[in-house]
C-alpha cells in the first residue's frame, strides 16, 4: 500500500521539499515536507542560519543529517533571517513528529516573495505535482 504525504495547501513547496507560509506579518516560515522528511528518515542533526542572516533562494542555509542522508539545506527564498527555531536545534525529530507546524525552521524577512514564490509549487498545482514526486521518488529508491 501507498504512504500517503500531507501537504498543506496555503504553503508554497519546492523541489527540495522545503515548504514556504507567508505570515500576516508579512513574514515567511520555512519547513521540511512530509515527503521530503520520509526519504531522509529520523532527524539527527541542524544547523541552521544565524538571526540576521541573510540567505539567497537555492544557496545553502545550512546543514543537516538523517537516518538515511546528511546534506545541505538550500534557501527556498532570499531574505533575512529573523527567527530560528530553538526547539528544532534541541530536538530535531521534532522536524518529523510535526513538520507543519512545531517543526518548522526559520522564519525570513523575505527580499523577493512575489516573484520567488512564483517559482514554488502551490494551490491548484499541489496534487499532480505531489503525485510526480512521490512517483519520482519511489522509481529512485528513496520513499518508504
């Protein structure tokens, strides 16, 4: 049987399965997806950018390792960080237990979020594009 991914449809997602909300601050909070979080396993280790920071959309914000993986995180957005969540550093299975919500990263002062946004994947497009992901992952060996 399938695993079923949720994917919240007020978020913005990219290919490196990070998830972007834009907060009635104006803000953006940047998570981890289901999708992504199931190919790389339990969470072990982040590091994640300092508070006024600035990260620039696909360069590197940081690290982490996995059960299955250690890798580089990449920016979904360019801004400024000004939150990081403490809770994730000090427990970072939190990341799977509750990636939409308590999970989630950093929070960025966004540069660009009208035309960076526009090259995630949201709304209407969610379905068939979660559909071609899970697809692409489990014909790579990586889901499950």
């Amino acid at each position: 049987m399938k695993k079923q991914f949720d994917f919240k449809p007020d978020r913005f997602y990219n290919s490196n399965h990070l998830w972007s909300k834009q907060e009635d601050d104006g803000r953006i909070t940047i998570g981890m997806d289901e999708l992504g979080l199931d190919s790389l396993g339990e969470m072990a280790y982040l590091s994640l950018p300092a508070v006024g920071s600035p990260v620039e959309m696909g360069k590197v914000m940081g690290s982490m390792e996995a059960a299955k993986m250690t890798g580089e995180l990449f920016a979904p957005i360019s801004g400024i960080v000004v939150e990081k969540n403490d809770a994730v550093l000090q427990n970072p299975l939190l990341v799977n237990e509750d990636p939409f919500d308590k999970g989630w990263l950093i929070k960025i002062e966004p540069a660009n979020w009208a035309d960076e946004s526009a090259a995630m994947v949201s709304g209407d497009a969610l379905p068939d594009w979660m559909k071609s992901e899970i697809e692409r992952f489990e014909t790579q060996g990586i889901a499950g």
